[in-house]
C-alpha cells in the first residue's frame, strides 16, 4: 500500500514490517520514473508497504535524513534501516532489493 507521509506520521509508518521508503520531489523526472515501478510493484507485493515523503511538504524528515538528491529510497524492516539507494535504479534492482528485504 502506498501512503504519504507528513513530518508527524513519518515515525509510525516506518516502525513495523517491510517498508520502503521514497522520498521525492513533485517536479523531479527520476523521481517519477520510480513512482511508476512503486505502483506497479505495489500490485504484485500488497504486503510492502511503500511511504512516500514530499522533500518540500516535509522538511523536517529530509533534514533528518540530509536528503540531498532525489529520489533517496530506503528500506527497513520492522523499524531498521537495511539498505538505502539515492537515485533511480532500475526496476529489476527495485524488486530484487524488495525481494531480499521481505525474505
């Protein structure tokens, strides 16, 4: 499922199962590109939960992370980070990362 997340909600989202995080910008053309992988991937995996975090409407959550590129991905499971990426990676890498992260 795919949820937005707000500089209050950011915390919650991302304390239980495997979660993926994309933090993006609205006008960014990468960051659009792995929207469209998240969706379909969203299909085929309802049990991924996908957070994404607008770097303009939450500030506070990109400074935490010194979000300087879009788009950053990072996965966690229950609560921990174990892997970050910045930039768009391929749908391929997308899936076999989520694919490690669920197992």
């Amino acid at each position: 499922m795919i949820e937005y997340a707000t500089d209050e909600t950011f915390q919650d989202m991302i304390a239980e199962g495997a979660v993926v995080v994309d933090f993006f910008g609205k006008t960014c053309g990468p960051c659009k590109l792995i929207g469209r992988i998240l969706e379909t991937i969203e299909d085929e995996m309802p049990f991924v939960n996908i957070v994404k975090v607008d770097v303009d409407d939450c500030p506070k959550t990109a400074d935490e992370f010194r979000v300087d590129g879009i788009p950053d991905l990072y996965f966690y499971k229950d609560g921990e980070i174990v892997r970050h990426e910045v930039g768009a990676i391929s749908e391929q890498e997308l899936r076999t990362i989520i694919g490690e992260l669920i197992y």
